[in-house]
C-alpha cells in the first residue's frame, strides 16, 4: 500500500488491519493512484532537474537525426532516378519479374520493340501481356519452354535467338536478380538484331554465290588451257605447213614465177609470220594470272640492258637509261614483257632518221613509277584508250607487223599487280608510256588473277 495512504489509514482506525474489509478493493484502487502520482512527480522533478544545456544537446542530435533521414531519403530518390534513367535510355528491352515469374517492371524500349498497345500497358496483366507476346514469335513453343526451363534453375543465366513471324530477330538474354546474396527475381533483355542478321544472310549468299564464280572461272580456266592447248599445237601446225610450203615455192620455183607472183608469196610469207605471232601473243595474254611463276628480286638495272640488247635496236636509234632503276620483286617473265612490249613499240613505230629512246623511274609515295619515251610519230589523244584494247592497232597491217596484243598485254600485267598505265602523246611529237607498280608487292589475289584470266 501507498506509504501516504498508510498513514492516513492508521489516524483514522489506528492501523491498516483495522480497516473494516469492505474498503479493501477501494484501498487497493486508491494506492494504485497514489503510486501513479507518485511516478509522475518524479518524471516532474527530474525534468525540472534537467539543465538548459542538456535541452539544447538532445534538440540538436534530434536535428542531426532528422537531417540525416532526410539526406537519405534524398539519396534514395536520386539513385531510383538515376536507375530509372538508365533502363529508360538503355538500347535494350528489359523487364523484371520475381521469383513468381510476375512482371515487376519493363522500359519503354521493351514496349516499342515488342510494339506494346497503351491498353496493354495500362492493363497490368501478365497472362494478356504473355500471351501478347506468344503470338508475336514464330517458334512460341520453344521460348515458353525456355522460360520454366529458367524458373526452375534460378541462378541460370542464357541466351539466344528469337525470330518472329513478320521477320524480325532479337538477342535474347536473361540473368538472375540479385539482392544481397538472395535471388528475387530475374532480369530479361531482348535486343533488335533484324538488320544484322539480315546483313549476315546476305553475305552469305554473296559468298555461296563468288563460290558458284569460283567454280565457273575454274572450269573457264580449264577451258582456256584446252584452248591454249589447241592452239599451240592444232593451229600452229598447219600454219608451220603452209609457210614451209610458200617458202619452199619461192626458193626452189622462183624462176618459174612473175614479178606479182612473188610478191603475192612474200605477202603470204609475212602474214603466215603475223599469224603465228597473233597466236603467241594470244598465248601469252591468257597466261597472264592463270600460269604463275616465283616471285624474286629483279635488279632492273640489269634487266632492261638485255631486254635492249635481245630487240637489236638499228644504228640510228639510240636507247638510253636515264634514272637509276631499282630492285623490284616480280615474276621475272612478266616485268621481261612489259619492258620489252613497249621499247619493241617504240622501236617499230620509229618514223625519223635518228631515233632517241629513254627509259626512266622516280619514286612516287609507295610506289615506282616507270616511263618509255620516244620521238616517234606521236598517237592522237582520241587513241590513247584505244591503244589498249585487245587487237587495236593504229598503223596499217601490211605496214607494221602487229598485232594489236602487246600493250594489251602489258596492261593486263601492270594492273594485275595493282599499278597503272597511261600515255601522254602528240602527234608528230612522240609519245611517253608511264606505268606505276607498288613497291611493296602483294600475292594477287585468287578472284583478281581468274578475273584477268577470263578477260
């Protein structure tokens, strides 16, 4: 009992037992209010003991506290923005569903790439939005599969290839969420490949068809080698017959024949000789990229005095070198030929009494650049394209023994081997051939020699 209430019960019956029992549950309900003013005067009392300065400690880590919350909360907000943001401006679809398979969120990208209606947006419903979704795709079976496939092997990642009705493909990837090291849930993302693998179906096409060229230009390249066969053998041979003959008839018949008459077997004589040279020259050109020697070091200062000295240019024509010629790695065969087609051509074609000849080369970013000039009778600027086309000649046939394949021929092998060639020209002034070659040579590729092949 209340200590207070006890005194007042002993002035008036003396003593506490002496309370008539009837007041027992009264006393009771009265010493537990005196107890309860007791604790509330204490609580009184010690806030009245409590200094100012302690007031002002407790308001002040009660504003630190609040300030503190709301920093946070700040923070919070700034970080779901900037989360938000980011799946918003991400290339990607992405939705998120929870361990349930309950869609928990998705970007707008997700909508536009999966061409979402607002009604289904705002619906909220993931059965309609799977189904959407199922109807969209060509192979559903297989996707719907996949995705109990993951739910049952939560930390499971995986990705594929989707492709859709109306064409369209897309990356598929899926990745558990992690919170903390618990799986919640799991992130999917679909990206639009369509363009790319549209791309890679036609590159391999293109490859499927150069595959189909390939093979055609092997069995083109069969055939010219049957051709070059023949002509080697089926054509020469009979032409060896009949200039043996003619030769035969003016050695052994002259007296028996006029004036005309040998005139007439000088003129099959020459052409016979034309002939043959046409079909060495037709040889050639078509072994140009389809018969391939070993690629060596060339010192073309060496090279073009026996070029000169094989061709026995007359007294009256003078060669000379005028630049220093480099080392050059090429087919020996080939660089032979080009040097010799165009000082032969500008010997033949020489019309005045002393002929000058000049070989030169200057180096020109990556790569030599060769020239061939001569004073000879110069080519009309309307014939320098023409000049190197196959049997074109411009001096007459009976005149010139030509036979329209030589700088054809050239040509073919300078551009072959990535170089160029031109001609600057006027007439009655004499002509300068230039050819370009890299210096440093790469191996022709196989689709560039079976195209200069099947030209």
């Amino acid at each position: 009992m209340n200590r207070l209430l006890q005194r007042q019960m002993e002035r008036l019956f003396g003593s506490v037992d002496s309370a008539p029992p009837e007041l027992a549950p009264l006393l009771a309900v009265v010493s537990d209010a005196y107890d309860g003013f007791d604790a509330d005067r204490r609580l009184i009392e010690r806030s009245l003991d409590i200094s100012s300065e302690e007031l002002t400690g407790i308001n002040q880590k009660l504003r630190e506290e609040i300030n503190e919350r709301r920093q946070a909360e700040e923070k919070l907000k700034h970080s779901v923005s900037l989360l938000t943001a980011t799946l918003e401006s991400a290339a990607d679809g992405i939705l998120v569903v929870d361990r349930q398979g309950s869609v928990k969120g998705f970007n707008r990208k997700f909508a536009v790439l999966w061409q979402m209606p607002d009604s289904l947006l705002q619906s909220g419903n993931d059965e309609q939005l799977l189904s959407f979704l199922l109807d969209q795709l060509a192979d559903p079976r297989t996707f719907l599969v996949r995705v109990k496939q993951l739910d049952s092997e939560p930390a499971a990642e995986s990705s594929d290839v989707i492709r859709f009705k109306d064409g369209r493909v897309f990356e598929r990837c899926s990745k558990p969420q992690f919170l903390g090291e618990d799986i919640v849930g799991r992130v999917w993302s679909f990206r639009d490949i369509t363009e790319r693998v549209q791309a890679q179906e036609r590159q391999n096409r293109l490859v499927q068809e150069l595959e189909n060229t390939s093979h055609r230009l092997e069995l083109v390249n069969k055939e010219l080698n049957d051709f070059a066969y023949i002509a080697s053998h089926d054509l020469k041979a009979p032409l060896r017959g009949i200039r043996t003959l003619a030769d035969w008839i003016v050695t052994d018949c002259a007296d028996q024949l006029s004036s005309e008459g040998k005139e007439q077997l000088h003129l099959l004589l020459n052409r016979a000789d034309r002939m043959r040279d046409l079909i060495d020259g037709i040889l050639q050109y078509s072994r140009v990229g389809r018969v391939k020697e070993d690629r060596v070091r060339i010192n073309l200062a060496e090279l073009v005095p026996e070029v000169v000295d094989m061709l026995a240019p007359p007294e009256n024509i003078e060669i000379t070198v005028r630049d220093e010629l480099p080392v050059v790695e090429f087919e020996r065969t080939r660089i032979h030929q080009v040097f010799q087609n165009l000082v032969s051509n500008a010997i033949k074609y020489m019309d005045k009494p002393e002929g000058h000849i000049t070989i030169g080369c200057s180096d020109d970013d990556g790569c030599w650049t060769f020239s061939v000039a001569d004073n000879g009778p110069g080519i009309e600027e309307k014939y320098h394209e023409k000049i190197f086309q196959l049997f074109q000649t411009l001096a007459p046939r009976d005149g010139y023994e030509s036979t329209g394949v030589g700088l054809t021929l050239v040509k073919k092998i300078v551009e072959l081997y990535g170089g160029e060639i031109w001609v600057k020209s006027r007439l009655g002034e004499g002509s300068t051939f230039f050819f370009s070659l890299p210096k440093m040579q790469e191996e022709p590729q196989n689709e560039r020699l079976q195209a200069g092949t099947a030209g």
